[in-house]
C-alpha cells in the first residue's frame, strides 16, 4: 500500500495550488487534493492543480464538506439543483486533476439521528452515474458528524445502492466509538481510500506512531480484504509545523503497511 499526503496538511497557511506542490518535498508517491473553496471548483483550476503536482499521483479529491454534498439530497428541488451545480464543478476540477476517486462526506447527523439511507437513494444513484461519468467514484466517507457513523450504516447504504464505494477516516471512525477494523469488515471490497490519523492516550489528536492506534493490524485487516487503495496521511495543519515529526509518522506508515517511499 502506498501512502500519500494530503493537502488539507496545508489548510489555512498555503492555497491549494502551493500546498500540492510542497508536497513533492515529502517524497511521496501520491497524495489527495483538498479543494477549500468555491472558486477552485473550476477546470481551470484542476489544470493548474495537475501542473503543479509534478510526478506525485493525485488520487482523491474532497471538498469542503458542507459546500453542496448534504444539498443534493435536499428537500427542495431548488437546493438540489443548486446542489448539483456545484457538485458537477468540483467533478470538472476533479477529472482535470486526474483522480479516480471523490470523497463524500454526506449530510449531518445531529444529536443522534439516524435517517433511514434510503429516503436519498435515488439522489446517492445520481451523483455515483455523475461521478462515473468522469471517470471517478464515489466514496462515502466515515465521519463521526455525518450520516455514515456506524458500521451498520455502512451495511444500510450498501443495501440500498450496491455501486456505492467509500473512504474510511480512522480518525473519525474512533470518534464514532468504533474500532476502524469494524468499518473496514463492513465495506470489504466497497472500500477504496484510506485516511489515517490518530488520538493519543488522554485525547488529543496525535500523528500515526504517536498515538494508540495500532496500524499494523489495521494493514494486516486491509490485506485480509484484498484493499488495492492507497493510504492518505490528513493531519491538520498545526500538526505539520514540526516537519520532522511529519516525516517521522510518514516513514512509520511505510513500515506499518508497507508502503513505498
């Protein structure tokens, strides 16, 4: 499994275009392109993205969670074709980057609730042909503030849309009180993109190799399941200020899953 960066890692201190290009220094054979803002939904924009990535690989894109995902699912027709305007331009951007792969978030869930997947599925159908179309899949993504928050969800959305793929964010997954290798047995060969960071052991958000999770048994789950993906490292930004300590957790993801440098 290779492992790659993120260019979320640069969020709030280099645009987007700067950020994928600092990441060649990191030495890293691929990475996922975070697209911050409505501007850089743009073809435009993906083909400045791609110049500036030299040889890394951009495998993923996702783009600010709350932009346009939770309104294609929209009550409102109006909101859903406002929706999926912006969608099909983040798509644009996407395949001008060169990804195969659109991290999804999907609408909020909150104070606890749990609306049946179904109620969506025509629109979850339409944005997996949309995204097809380019080439691209979508990937639900696991995240604690999200509808996807529970290996059963997963088991419910599979159910209701057979084509669907997702992101496991392991970061996320334990702040949903699961253990991530749950998730990992719940999407099996639906599983395309790997995000990883990491709690330590009072809380606090941690690089892998600082925390306590244990990622070897996480890669042994990946290869149980026949994952082909890569592995992302998204840690935020005030974690990437001590470029030493960024290094040091990608050279423990290399050993962890074996991943090329």
């Amino acid at each position: 499994m290779r492992i790659g960066l993120s260019s979320a890692t640069y969020y709030g201190v280099m645009e987007t275009e700067n950020a994928v290009e600092d990441i060649r220094r990191f030495g890293v054979p691929c990475c996922e392109v975070f697209l911050e803002t409505f501007s850089e939904y743009d073809t435009d924009f993906g083909r400045l993205v791609r110049s500036r990535l030299g040889d890394i690989e951009p495998v993923a894109v996702h783009a600010r969670s709350q932009h346009f995902e939770a309104d294609i699912l929209g009550k409102s027709a109006r909101q859903r074709t406002d929706g999926y305007y912006w969608f099909n331009r983040a798509l644009d951007a996407s395949a001008e980057i060169g990804v195969k792969l659109y991290v999804y978030h999907g609408p909020q869930a909150l104070r606890g609730e749990r609306r049946p997947i179904s109620q969506w599925a025509c629109d979850l159908r339409l944005a997996i042909e949309l995204a097809a179309r380019r080439g691209i899949e979508l990937c639900w993504e696991t995240v604690s503030w999200c509808a996807l928050n529970a290996p059963d969800r997963v088991t419910e959305a599979i159910s209701v849309c057979p084509d669907l793929c997702f992101t496991l964010d392991v970061k996320q997954a334990i702040e949903t009180g699961y253990d991530p290798i749950d998730y990992v047995r719940a999407m099996g060969p639906r599983l395309r993109h790997v995000h990883v960071l990491d709690y330590d052991c009072v809380g606090r958000h941690a690089l892998p190799g600082c925390g306590r999770t244990d990622f070897s048994a996480l890669a042994r789950e990946l290869r149980e399941i026949g994952y082909a993906g890569d592995v992302i490292l998204e840690p935020y930004s005030w974690m990437a200020r001590d470029e030493n300590a960024l290094r040091d957790s990608l050279d423990y993801l290399r050993c962890a899953f074996g991943g090329e440098s």
